[in-house]
C-alpha cells in the first residue's frame, strides 16, 4: 500500500485541529464555569 505524503501531513493537521478544539471548547467551558480563567 503506497500513501502519499500530503495525505498523512494532511490527516495529521485534521487532528491536531480536532485537539485543539476539544482543548479549547473544554477550556472555554471551564471558564464559564467558573472553576478556571480562560487563559489563551
């Protein structure tokens, strides 16, 4: 099976994105709940 390249860089990114939004949205409701300060 051959992958290219840009693919896997590709998926990579799409993951880091999805962690990263996770880590924001939790963080986000964190603040809003009142036990943390949102800290960008």
């Amino acid at each position: 099976v051959c992958i290219s390249k840009p693919s896997i860089r590709e998926a990579i990114l799409a993951s880091l994105d999805q962690l990263i939004l996770r880590d924001l949205k939790s963080t986000i409701f964190k603040c809003l709940d009142g036990s943390q300060a949102l800290v960008l």
